[in-house]
C-alpha cells in the first residue's frame, strides 16, 4: 500500500509553481487568501500538522509549540531567518526546524546596493518632487547629494549577503571594510580587498556608510546601540537590510531627526510593519516593505529549498538544511 502523505500545513501564499508541486507530493493545507496567521490559528495548525510551513510573520515561539500534537515532526521554514521560533523548544520537543539559505544572497545584495545608492544620492525625495509638481527645472546647486565613489563601506555581518554587498560595492569604487563574529579567509579577503576590524566601535567611528547583515539573536539584538550609532560621523549613511532588530531604531530616528547622521536606508523594522511615524516625515531617509529579497527567481528558490527539506524528512532522513539550537 502507498505511504500516507504528510498533511503540511502552509502559513502563507506561495508561488503557484510550488503550491502545485506540494500538491503532487503531500495533503496540503494552502493559505488561498494569504491572510497573516493568527495565533491562534498558529496553535491550531501546530496541532493538526505533521509538517508546518511558516514565514517570518509566523511567532513559533513555547506557546505555539506546547499545542503542537504527536504528529507534529517538522518546521520547513519558508525564509532564512529562525528568529521567529523558538528552535530550542522545537528542538526539545523533538520537532525539527529547517529553513532556506544560500537562495537569497544575490537579491539581497542587490537591493542594499540600491539603497547605498539612493540615500546619498536623495533619490527618493527627487522621486517625490516629480510626482508631487514641484519640480520647477534644473539648476547647479539643486538637490545635490553625495558620491559614493571613494567612500569607505562597513559591513556589519560579512556572511554570504555581506560579501555579495562587498563585491558589488566595489564596482562602484567604495572601499571594503568588515566586522564579523569570525575572520574571513586570507584568500577572501584578498579577493575582496577588504579591510577587518575586530572592534566594531573603531569601524564604525571610520565609515562613510554603514551596512547591516547580520541576523537577529539575542547576542545582535540592538548591537547598533544608542551608543554605537553616536560613534558614526555626522555624514555616515546607515543602510539596513538584515532585521530591524539589530538597530536601536528609536536612537535611530533621534539622531536623523537632529541631522547627527546623513541618512538612512531601511528595508527592515524593529516594529514591522509598524513603522515610526517619524522615518515617515523625513526626506533623509529611503523606506522600503521588508522587499530585499523579494524576486519571483529568489521565492521559487526558496520554495524549492522547503520542498527538499520537507520530502527529504518524509522519506527518514536528515533534511539539508536543519537548523540547530546551537546555530542560532
């Protein structure tokens, strides 16, 4: 007799060619309307399922969890971020958390290159003088920004991500320096020419922009402190395209507030998708949707990355991508 399929439970809408492909492979539970699980439907799920597939909207944290029912056997998680589950929990539990990485590295560079480009350059409030009419024609000291060429870039986080900003950045002739929990490799480095600094506190003082790409732990969360931001110089650009909590964003919007910093360019908030009404109403600052990823190429991957996990584990072995308390 053919093997039951897994019934997986999936929290959001995902791109057609991966839903049909779950279809074929196991009994599915789509989300059709693409609704933001509530918690409760979170414990509901968590109960009935045997595979649950959740995104960063999703808090799995002990509560979830302590509804899980005996068949619940794995977390496939749509995204490459855990910090909205508790893996620890799961972990004891005996339920397993995968997740997608590697997929998203090249789009995400992509967009935090944009923003690099678009906070100095004031793109978005010259965007916003078209279309509001008030544009009323060229002239030599009109909307002037500054080059990036020749300006120094502090990567904070320099994983995949980071070394894919690294790459990019140096086409447009910024140099390269990085703080990570771990020193790359000589030969990384070198293919880089970039620059590591142990201290954070002594790379932050020496940069023109600032780059965020580290993930949200405990260990991370507000490591641009009140106190670390004050180090930056009054010209220094702060991109952001990691998470929101890796930045004391009220410190944030003091310092841009009193114009203590050049600008900003955010694709991730402490709050989200509450956003403070204050980034709102300032022209030194690029806001975008929580979008660095967001590319059909970059979602199918990702879908295909869950669809391996979850198929790998149905058939009794260990899926590629488990995550760890310990990696976390």
């Amino acid at each position: 007799m053919p093997q039951t399929k897994p019934l997986v439970v999936v929290t959001r809408k995902l791109p057609d060619a991966i839903e049909t492909r779950m279809m074929e492979l196991f009994n599915v539970r789509l989300n059709i309307d693409d609704h933001p699980f509530t918690r409760d439907e979170l414990c509901q799920a968590a109960a009935e399922a045997d595979v649950l597939v959740p995104t960063v909207t999703d808090r799995i944290d002990s509560g979830v969890l302590s509804h899980a029912g005996e068949k619940l056997r794995l977390i496939a998680n749509f995204g490459t971020g855990v910090d909205h589950i508790d893996v620890a929990s799961a972990h004891q539990r005996g339920v397993a958390v995968t997740n997608t990485p590697d997929v998203l590295s090249e789009d995400t560079a992509d967009m935090t290159m944009a923003l690099i480009l678009a906070v100095p350059r004031r793109v978005a409030e010259g965007e916003r003088m078209i279309r509001e009419g008030t544009w009323s024609g060229w002239s030599p000291t009109h909307m002037l920004g500054h080059r990036i060429w020749g300006k120094r870039l502090g990567i904070v986080g320099m994983g995949r991500i980071g070394q894919a900003v690294a790459r990019r950045a140096r086409g447009f002739g910024m140099t390269i320096h990085y703080h990570n929990r771990r020193r790359l490799h000589e030969s990384v480095e070198q293919e880089l020419e970039a620059t590591y600094w142990e201290s954070l506190d002594q790379m932050l003082a020496r940069m023109d922009v600032i780059s965020v790409h580290c993930p949200h732990t405990p260990a991370t969360y507000h490591l641009l402190s009140a106190r670390r931001l004050a180090l930056l110089r009054p010209h220094a650009y702060v991109v952001n395209t990691a998470r929101g909590e890796v930045i004391d964003e009220n410190a944030l919007v003091r310092m841009l507030a009193k114009n203590q910093l050049g600008g900003a360019g955010l694709d991730v908030f402490e709050h989200e998708p509450a956003v403070n009404p204050k980034l709102i109403a300032m022209n030194n600052v690029v806001l975008l949707p929580h979008m660095g990823s967001a590319t059909l190429e970059g979602r199918v991957d990702m879908g295909e990355k869950v669809l391996i996990n979850i198929k790998t584990f149905a058939d009794g072995h260990k899926p590629p991508d488990r995550v760890l308390p310990n990696m976390v």
